[in-house]
C-alpha cells in the first residue's frame, strides 16, 4: 500500500523474502478482494439495517459493485463458471471498478482454463502430494475405479458440518447406482472404533477408508487441507477436476458437475 501511495517506495526483503514489484502486484489483485474481505463487506452491508453505517454502505455505489463482485467470487471458487458466462453482461455492465473487475476476470480465465484442460491442475495437486500418504491412497482409489467418476468426501467422526453432510451423500449413490460413479469416503485424525459405530449407525454405502492419524498427516499436508468436509472429484481418466468444500453432496451443483464427466 506504501508502494501504492508512493510509487518509488518499493521493499526488497520481507519476511526475508526477495519481493519485486510484480510480486506485489500479485500479492494486492490475489488477494485483496478475497474471501474474508468480501465476508467483511456482506456483514457491514446486513448489520443492523437500522445503523447509519448500514443505511449509507447500501446507497454506496462502490459497496454495490463490491457485493455484485462477491456473488461471482463465490460462484467462482466452486468453479462454476458457466454462472460467470450466463451473466456475463450483467457482470460487465454492474462492476466498473478496475480493481474489483480485474482479479474477478483473472480468476475467471485460470478456472476456464483448468476446465478446459484439468490434466494441468491435476499433475500439479499430483506434484505437491508426491511422497506423503496422500498421493500413495489416491492412486490406490483410482486404480481400484478405473474408469469410473470418483467422488471422495474427506470427513472426520468429530467434524458436525462432515456428518450432517453425509445423508445427501447416500442418495448421491442411490441416484448413481449401476452408473460409473465411484463414491469413496476417507475418514481423518477420528478414533477407530469411533468411525466403525458411525458407519453402522449410517449405513452408509461407498468405498470407505480409516486413516490413522500419520496417514491422517501425510493426506492432510500433501492436498493443503485446511479445512473439512474437503471433496475431490477425480473424472474418467484419473485427473481431479476440482477439490475444495465446493462441492457439497446437498448442493445440485454437484449432481451438474458430476452429470457433465459422465457424458
């Protein structure tokens, strides 16, 4: 921002890091309008509705830009650009703002061309898991589905959101039985005997796995899960098309995308 302001100002080191100004660049369109901020501009907009502050952010035309700018955001960290090409127009017309549209229009392309070719940014995840458990059980689970759809749901006996997630993952398999779907449920850092009694009291269907908790590390580190419920969607040819908490077995977005690697 000191950079922003004053253009001959730029660091050398931070954080004993080498920065450049390209870095920076980088750093302020990634990051800036990302989802906290964007989070922190829908609460200031719902807060109170009574308060000032609320009253004066809705007439701000920028604030509008900014919550027009985060139903796209949103749409895009699923992946669903096909939402970003059907509004297109309203996305071009409603957001001027260079430093709103920008990082949206850059995101847009890298999902596009993930998309288009996710070979790429599958070898890439593949790379960063080379050597930790979690690369050995993936190739296990595709070699045991070859050919099929693989849907893998990474949830812990402990985790609420995981759980109550899991009934909308049985009619999944319902709805995709006799078809090439592969569901397959990897269970992390959770008791044994724990994970045995939900699965009774579940009766949940699907390829199941229990990681004890090294295992539980190795699958952790090598796909940078910060967070469960964490899916994967691995298509025909083994290549993940998309990972992440965006793809929820209750969202229908989820029955499109795993619709769109069957046909």
């Amino acid at each position: 921002m000191n950079r922003r302001k004053n253009p001959e100002f730029v660091p050398t080191v931070l954080k004993g890091y080498t920065v450049s100004n390209e870095d920076i660049d980088e750093i302020f369109n990634a990051k800036l309008l990302n989802a906290e901020s964007y989070q922190l501009i829908l609460w200031l907009a719902h807060t109170n509705p009574k308060a000032e502050i609320a009253k004066q952010f809705r007439k701000n035309l920028l604030a509008k830009q900014l919550l027009t700018g985060y139903i796209f955001f949103s749409q895009l960290t699923v992946s669903n650009a096909e939402y970003f090409d059907k509004f297109r127009k309203k996305f071009d017309t409603d957001i001027q703002a260079g430093f709103i549209k920008q990082p949206l229009l850059k995101y847009y392309a890298e999902v596009k061309k993930n998309l288009a070719n996710p070979k790429i940014a599958s070898d890439a995840i593949l790379n960063n898991a080379s050597g930790t458990t979690g690369k050995s059980i993936l190739d296990s689970i595709k070699n045991q589905n070859k050919g099929k759809v693989i849907y893998v749901d990474f949830w812990a006996t402990w985790c609420g959101p995981c759980k109550a997630e899991l009934p909308f993952s049985e009619k999944l398999i319902q709805k995709y039985k006799g078809k090439d779907v592969a569901f397959v449920f990897v269970c992390l850092n959770s008791p044994k005997d724990t994970w045995k009694l939900n699965l009774a009291d579940m009766k949940l269907e699907g390829n199941q796995y229990f990681c004890d908790q090294q295992q539980s590390m190795g699958i952790v580190k090598g796909f940078n899960i910060t967070g469960i419920p964490y899916y994967m969607m691995i298509n025909k040819h083994g290549d993940i098309t998309e990972n992440g908490n965006g793809l929820r077995p209750h969202d229908p977005l989820t029955v499109h995308k795993i619709d769109k690697l069957l046909n």
